[in-house]
C-alpha cells in the first residue's frame, strides 16, 4: 500500500474518518490504529508481521525489567538482550547474504593463491559446502526503521532518559505506527509515546498543515522523483558509455534531487498523516542541499537518523571527549555503519566511508582554524562557495549510493572523465525539471512556512478543492506504473 496510490487514500481516509468518531472511546481508538497499522504492513507481507510483534514485546519486557532493577549489572545483561536481538535480526535478514558472499569470495582467493590448504574441503560437511550457504527470503520492508526505533526505547530507560510504557498494545502501536512503519522518520519513543497516552486534539492548523504535507509530497514523488528517475537517471546509471560526460553530470545531478525528492516526500507524506489523526513527529529533512559542509548537510539530511546515530553511536563511542585521533575514528565509524545501515553492499559502505573520512577531515581543519584563531564558520561570498563544494561532493559520493555494483560507479566517473559534451538526451522537460527541484530546494524557508500559514488559514471547503485539483493534476502526471520510494529497500 504505497503512500503514491489511490489504495492509501482510500485508506487513510477511512481511517481519519473512524478514528475521530471513536476518539472519545480511548481504548476503541487506540485499537483501530493498531489494527490499522498492523493491516498496513500485512498487505505488504502479513508473515513479517511476527518481526514486528517479535521485537515489540522483547523491548517491552526487557524495557520494564531495565526499569524494575537498580543492579548495574543486570541492568547491562538486559539492555545487550534487546541490543543483541534487534542487531540479530538485521544481520539475518540484511546482511547474512552479503557477509557469506564475501566469505565465499574470500575462500576462493585462498584456494586460488595456496591450492594445497583446500580450505573449500575443510568446510564441506556431509557433501554440503558451508560457502553455498544463503536464505532465501525477501528483505522485510522497513526493518532497518522499526528495529532501530523499538532499540531506541530499551536504550533510553536505560540510560534513565524515559520511563516505561505500561500497555504493550500501545507500545505495538508505537512501533508500528503506520505512517512512520516502512520508512520513517525515526520517532523516539519519548516523542511519540506521550501523544498516544494523551490522545492530542485535531487543531484547523494541524489539520491545514497535514494536508499541504501530504500534497507536497506527492508533487515532490511525482512530478519531481519519479520523472528525473525514468528519464534521465535510470537511463544514465544502466548504460554511462551510452550518454556524454555532460549528460552523466546531469544525470547525477538528477539522482541528488530524486533521492532528496523521494525521500523527503515521502517524509512529507508520513508527518501529513500522522498530523491529521492528531500526531506529530519530528521534522526529518532541512533543505540539506544548502549545507556549507557536511556537518551541516547531515544535520539537514535524514534528521531523524543522523540523530539516532549520534547519540545512540557516536557519543557512545566516544564523541569527541577522547582526543582529535578518536574523534575522527569515532566519526568514521559512525558513517560506515550509517552506510551499511542503508544496504548490504560494499558501494554503500564506500559511501559512508566517503562521508565519515571527509568529516574527520573537515573537523582536522575546524581544529586547526581554531587553534590559530581563525573563524570557522563562513560568510559572505565564501558561503556560496562552500555550498557549491558540498553539493558537489554529496553528489560524488551519491555515485556509489546509486550504482548498483562497484564496476557501474567505475563506469560512470570513466565517462565523467571523458569530459565529452552532448545534450542530445537532455530535454527541454528535463531541465526544466531539474530547475524547479533546484528552485523550489533552495526558495527561502520564511516563503515556505508562509505558503503553509495561508493554506491552513482558507476555509475547509477552499482547502478540499485545492487538494482535489492538485490531486487531478498529479494523476495526470502519473507515470503509468507506480514507482516504489527508494527507501523501502532499506
């Protein structure tokens, strides 16, 4: 049930219907969210299901027992058992293939170099070869969120930051709450348990503001994402020989705004809904294109990850208490575990590589500014210039985010290299696509939020008939199939 289809708002629109005539009803309105939520993910996959039950009911019960002991040690045993058991479930189903595969890769290089060892002979019992070993099953959608979020929960009692749900339904709901469910944002537990115990009212604004949510989500999906996908950035990552090194900048330059478009809209769309069945969650995109430097891009980018990553990462791994050298190991770290939190693949955990080393680096100069007593914030012309940078070394290292193996990133910088030009696959429509992504990303955030006040300000019927014709004009838009989000995958 993709946010982009007429199933899911058939869907949330019954939902808000029934969910407000039964809001004075507590527990009547509580279950049909959980029911909701929980038929959500089923017409994805109803056996999955047991995953999210599964890891819902160990952090809550280890979550009240962390609460329940004030012995150190045991208070340890308990959180390493949610700990170990949400990372259990994410190396099987995420990454065990991948780390075979490698393993696979490895002993035949063995064997190749030092034919004598036969390590392939030592590790076949009765006929089988441990090397061949792979699972055969889908990836479930959405467990790299919900294990993180439901983490989150234990770690915080822990820490004695949160105290403890006393209804396991509700907590069920918290994890699995639909508009959140498949790909974020990642909500804390502190941010979104409090609103399901005090059932927050549906404010005009709340209300204005989900819907002008949800319309801009689907125009960024639609007419932005979907569009530079099919005809330029899908095209130029399965064939780069095929366009000029001027078409390839182009097509990258269309995968930094699909993949912002994509995924902040389909933020855009979560944080909607949620507003209109009286919730709100965290803001998870900040314009990250008009970063000055990566620091600033990841506090722009993904918020909601970037922040679970450093506190419940970086800061345990030392932060930048321990010196410069731990500061940039534990910076490096931090990213290339974000980039394998994205997909089990090396050009992924190149990609964080890239991010957490040029972060390490970034810092190394901000210290050295420093201690020479110069300013490191930048102003003036320097800070076009600065943005410029950033953008294009996010763009760089979105290569290997994108191309799906290592040799297809080799590929497309081998063209960029060629530094031929041609335009001949860049259509008018194209560019102008990409012209009104660049426009709107970098449109100042005062005109946005006051677009916003003057569309929760018209009267509701003013505001339905908006959101109809925007609706009509999106269908029309359409590519013929529906494309999935990007960030299902993970």
């Amino acid at each position: 049930m993709l946010f982009n289809s007429l199933e899911y708002v058939t869907f949330l629109l019954t939902i808000f219907a029934l969910y407000w005539a039964l809001v004075r009803h507590a527990r009547l309105a509580l279950a049909l969210l959980l029911g909701a939520s929980l038929l959500f993910y089923a017409c994805w996959n109803p056996h999955y299901l047991i995953l999210i039950v599964a890891s819902s009911l160990i952090d809550f019960i280890v979550g009240g027992r962390i609460a329940r002991t004030e012995d150190a040690k045991r208070r340890k045993r308990l959180l390493w058992t949610s700990v170990a058991y949400n990372l259990g479930v994410l190396a099987l189903f995420k990454y065990f293939n991948f780390f075979m595969g490698n393993v696979e890769g490895l002993i035949q290089v063995v064997d190749d170099g030092f034919p004598l060892i036969q390590i392939k002979d030592k590790l076949t019992i009765l006929g089988f070869y441990l090397g061949d070993l792979r699972l055969n099953v889908l990836l479930p959608v959405g467990i790299s969120f919900f294990t993180f979020q439901s983490m989150s929960y234990t770690i915080d009692i822990y820490r004695k930051q949160l105290e403890p749900v006393n209804s396991y339904p509700r907590y069920l709901l918290y994890v699995s709450f639909f508009p959140q469910l498949v790909a974020g944002p990642i909500v804390r537990a502190r941010d979104l348990l409090p609103q399901l115990l005090n059932r927050p009212p549906l404010t005009d604004e709340m209300g204005g503001r989900g819907l002008y949510l949800i319309a801009l989500g689907l125009f960024k999906k639609i007419v932005i994402a979907d569009f530079l996908a099919l005809n330029i950035v899908d095209r130029v990552f399965a064939m780069p020989s095929g366009f000029s090194a001027f078409e390839v900048l182009f097509g990258i330059y269309g995968y930094a705004f699909q993949i912002y478009c994509d995924f902040s809209g389909y933020s855009d769309i979560a944080i909607g809904s949620a507003l209109l069945l009286g919730f709100t969650f965290p803001d998870n995109f900040n314009a990250p294109y008009k970063a000055g430097n990566l620091q600033e891009f990841w506090r722009r980018w993904h918020i909601s990850l970037s922040s679970w990553l450093r506190d419940y990462l970086y800061i345990p791994l030392g932060g930048s208490k321990d010196g410069p050298v731990m500061t940039y190991r534990n910076l490096l770290l931090t990213m290339l575990l974000g980039g394998l939190w994205h997909g089990a693949g090396w050009n992924f955990i190149i990609w964080g590589a890239l991010h957490g080393g040029a972060q390490a680096v970034l810092r190394f100069w901000q210290r050295r500014r420093a201690r020479r007593g110069g300013m490191v914030l930048l102003g003036g012309w320097r800070k076009p210039i600065a943005v410029f940078i950033t953008f294009h070394y996010v763009c760089f290292a979105w290569i290997f985010f994108r191309a799906p193996t290592f040799d297809n990133a080799m590929d497309v910088l081998r063209t960029l290299g060629t530094l031929s030009f041609s335009a001949a696959n860049l259509t008018p429509s194209i560019l102008l696509t990409l012209g009104v992504a660049t426009l709107t990303h970098f449109w100042p955030r005062a005109s946005f939020d006051a677009l916003v006040r003057g569309f929760t300000r018209l009267p509701a019927p003013l505001q339905a008939l908006a959101v109809i014709a925007v609706g009509f004009g999106l269908k029309a838009a359409a590519s013929t199939d529906v494309v999935p989000f990007i960030y299902f995958q993970f």
